[in-house]
C-alpha cells in the first residue's frame, strides 16, 4: 500500500514474526503492514524504517513573509502571537492571507519561540519548613449565598499553613478591611493552637500602606502580638502566595458541591453558614492530619489576650437620634441623642459604648456598589417620637427608610392614594407604632396589606383591638387635643397663685 504509514510496534511484530519462522506475507500480514512493507523493513536490517525527511511535502504558504517580515517583528517583540501576526498580513496583504492559514502561523510561531524565543522566567519549587509560614488571602465565593431570602455579599478570609496544608476559613462582610484580617487570623490561630515563624499575604491594603510601602501600624502590632514576622510576596507575582491561591480553588469546588448536595444555598443565619464551611474545611483537614500534628507541636504558644479587631470612633449621636460611620447613616435609640459615644466598627458589626458600657449593638451596612453613601435605619428606635408628631413622617428624609419592607411601603402608597393626607401620615405611623408594640411584624403587615388593596383601611381601634390583645398605644395620634378655653383657666390659676405668693413675701417683710 503506496504511502503506508508503519508505527514501530508495526515494525517490531513482524520482525518477531520472521524470526520465529514465519514467511514475509504472514508476518507482513500479522503485523498488518504490506508484503512490500516488509521487504524493506528487513533490507534496512530490522531498523526503524520512519526516516527523518528534511523537504516539504507541500508549498509553505508564509515563505515570502516569514523570514522577510514575522521573524523580524518576532525579533523585535517577541509576545507577539500568531492572530496578532495574521491580523498584519490581512492588513498589508488582503489578497494572500486569511483566516485559513492561523493555525499554521500559530504553529510557525510557536515553533519559532521554542527555539529563538526570549528565556522564561523559571520557578524555584519550595521546600516548606515546619511551623515557618502561615499564609492568609480573601477570595469570593462561586455560588451565590442569601440569608433569609436576601443576597448576603461576602468573601472568604482563608489561613493556611504551608508545611502541612492545615487550613481555616471565616466568612467576612465587606471588603478586605483590617477588621475582617485581624478576626479571620486569630479565629485560625486559635483553632490551630499557635502561630508560625512568618505571616504571608499579597499586597492587601488592609496590611500595608502600598502608596508609602510600609505596613500599617495596626497590622504591625497584630504580628508583633504572635510573634509572627509579617511578609508579601512581589506585587504581581500571585505563584509565590500559591500556598492559599491554590487552596481557595479546591475549597470554592468542595463547598460549591456541598450546596448542590443539600439542595440549597439560603441559610437562617450567617452563624449557620459558617457552620457548614466549618464542616467542609474539617473534611479538607483530614488529608493533612499527621503532618498538622507535626506542624502544630512546634507552632509558637498563643499570648494570652487577642488584638483588636476593630476600629474605634468617637461620634455624638445627632438630633435626629443618627451617627454616620464611614459614610453610612445609622439610627440610635432616641435616649442616647446628645451623648457621645464610642463606635467599635467590626466588619460585621458596631458596638456601642457610653463609657465603658455596651449601649447597642448594630448590623454593619456597606454602600452598594456604585453607591457612595448607605443608611441603615430602624423604625423602633425612633417610633415613639414619631407618634406624638405623626405629620412629621411625610416630609422626612428618612422616610422610605422607616418603613421596614415591602409590604409596609405599599401600605403607605395605598395609604396615601386613598386617605386624606393627614389621615395618611396618622394611619401609617399608628400601624408603625403597632408593628412595634405586636409580635408579628410580617404577619401584621400582610394583614393589612390584604385589606388595603381592597380598599378598606382599619380604623385605629379597630386595629388596636385586634392586634394588641388589650394594650393601648399613649401617644397623640389617639388623643383627642384640649379645648383651648382649658389653657386659659390654666393660666388664670397660674396668674392668681403668683399675686398670692407676691403680696405674702411683702407681708412678711
């Protein structure tokens, strides 16, 4: 068979065959190669018959280009790739040169810089050492998380050990603030019982100042605090942090199969969410059991009291019973207007203190992205007040804010469409100051949502009968107001009790 391509097993078998005794056409036919195969695999004594060739088998379409004008560019610049090369030539010569032939330039070009190319840059595989490195980064997470029904925005802090891979996860909110550092390393610290020689991590703002390339004071202090000399590697060069780089893959792919497993991804709470990546990095630990036995013995003692993982801020509450932290408005419970007070911004929380007291603690809120300022308000810390002044609610700027969800802004736009305005803005605060005082928030909302689409709105009684079991609401938006001929015989009184007072002080004298 004319141009018969023969493997070197091929070659091999019939050779075999012959030197069992076989005749050329059943050896040529067991190895199934042709009688004339054959015949020249044993003119050539039983050596490979596959000779190298030194001439084309076709015409080389780039021959007028290549040496003359790629090479020189190549020379010049060689990152060049084999599309950016064929985009040139449909420039300069639209006439020859098409998509047909980018494969083979690829392939020339390829070629090419295996054998005249730049040298690249080789990587030195480490040898770890016990207990030296400990290694932290943050990456987001590949399936989307919500927390009772609402998307919860997050990121993974990760700590990793680089002698025996031993590994510790914590799910922090915001960006990669010192906060969400300093709580993600001692949580791992602790939970591996020690800490390394050296912390690791890349160019995290969070740990140095990348304008005056320095490490931050605080980050400074929560090294110094372990005993751990704080290092980075080269800006760019994310290989030499693949201790963790690489862990955040398999531990994004194992938790990523833990959600599909259970059917899911909503959770009741972030505390229950963090247990079920507690238990996907337990199951991850188990590789690395006998090696973090040894690692652990030689990691250095924990001192005895943890660095703070916050930031402090001392801040007056306003009039309007706010404080604004790091461009978020939050609402205070109205005792505290006039009092400053000290704000601990965790990156999950606020607490705050009036002296050495915890006054409150709050969810912390982060602006959305492409949003520079956020509120989080709470309509119970300000309900009381709004009660007695109900015509206040219209015009505030906090408005849409106070009302708690969806269901709740629909009752005011109905409210609004359908009742007079005073009566509006009374109806709406009394359900607020209801939803306050009941035990059902939603179901109370749903309530009188169903009835406010079908155009009956309940009357202040009728509601507070319903939903109170007996408890009354004292505010003004239930109190009928004086007859002003009461003020003035309250003011007689006060007058005549005055000139009594007056003409005694003068008697006396």
């Amino acid at each position: 068979m004319p141009g018969q391509h023969i493997t070197h097993r091929q070659e091999d078998l019939y050779m075999q065959h012959r030197k069992a005794g076989a005749s050329q056409d059943v050896a040529a036919a067991k190895a199934g190669i042709s009688v004339r195969s054959g015949r020249r695999i044993e003119q050539a004594g039983g050596a490979r018959s596959k000779m190298e060739r030194d001439w084309r088998t076709r015409e080389d379409p780039l021959e007028a280009v290549w040496s003359a004008e790629l090479v020189p560019l190549l020379e010049r610049e060689p990152s060049l790739t084999g599309t950016t090369l064929l985009d040139y030539l449909e420039e300069h010569y639209p006439e020859h040169y098409d998509q047909r032939i980018l494969r083979t330039l690829q392939r020339r070009v390829k070629q090419w810089k295996a054998l005249h190319g730049p040298d690249r840059e080789v990587m030195f595989r480490q040898q770890a050492v016990v207990s030296q490195q400990g290694f932290s980064d943050f990456t987001h997470p590949d399936s989307p998380i919500t927390i009772q029904g609402q998307p919860f925005a997050h990121l993974l802090y990760q700590f990793r050990l680089a002698y025996s891979g031993w590994r510790s996860v914590t799910v922090v909110q915001g960006g990669e603030s010192y906060a969400a550092l300093a709580c993600g390393l001692q949580r791992a610290l602790k939970q591996a019982g020690g800490s390394p020689l050296e912390h690791r991590t890349d160019s995290l703002s969070a740990a140095r100042n990348n304008t005056q390339n320095v490490w931050t004071d605080d980050y400074t202090k929560l090294c110094e605090h372990y005993g751990m000399q704080p290092t980075r590697n080269n800006p760019g060069q994310s290989h030499e942090n693949g201790v963790v780089e690489c862990a955040n893959g398999s531990l994004k792919q194992r938790l990523s199969q833990q959600l599909k497993l259970r059917g899911r991804a909503d959770f009741d709470s972030v505390e229950a969410y963090q247990a079920l990546i507690d238990q996907v990095v337990e199951k991850l630990n188990r590789r690395t059991r006998s090696r973090f036995a040894e690692e652990q013995a030689s990691l250095q003692p924990l001192p005895g009291d943890e660095m703070a993982d916050y930031r402090t801020f001392n801040v007056k509450v306003t009039r309007s019973s706010t404080i604004e932290i790091r461009r978020v408005v939050y609402t205070v419970p109205s005792r505290l207007i006039g009092e400053r007070v000290q704000v601990r911004l965790h990156h999950d929380q606020l607490a705050l203190y009036v002296g050495q007291q915890r006054a409150l603690t709050l969810p912390r809120v982060y602006p959305k992205p492409g949003e520079q300022r956020a509120r989080s308000v709470n309509y119970r810390h300000v309900i009381r007040s709004l009660a007695s002044k109900p015509q206040a609610f219209r015009y505030s700027q906090l408005r849409d804010d106070l009302l708690p969800d969806d269901n709740y802004r629909e009752l005011w736009h109905l409210a609004d469409q359908h009742l007079e305005a005073r009566e509006a803005c009374k109806w709406i605060v009394t359900v607020l100051r209801l939803a306050f005082e009941y035990d059902d928030e939603e179901g109370l909302g749903q309530d009188l949502l169903a009835s406010a689409r079908a155009g009956h709105f309940a009357s202040i009684t009728d509601m507070q009968a319903r939903y109170l079991r007996g408890q009354t609401i004292t505010s003004s938006v239930m109190t009928a107001q004086h007859p002003l001929a009461s003020y003035d015989e309250l003011l007689s009184s006060i007058k005549g009790e005055s000139q009594r007072e007056a003409a005694m002080a003068e008697g006396c004298s």
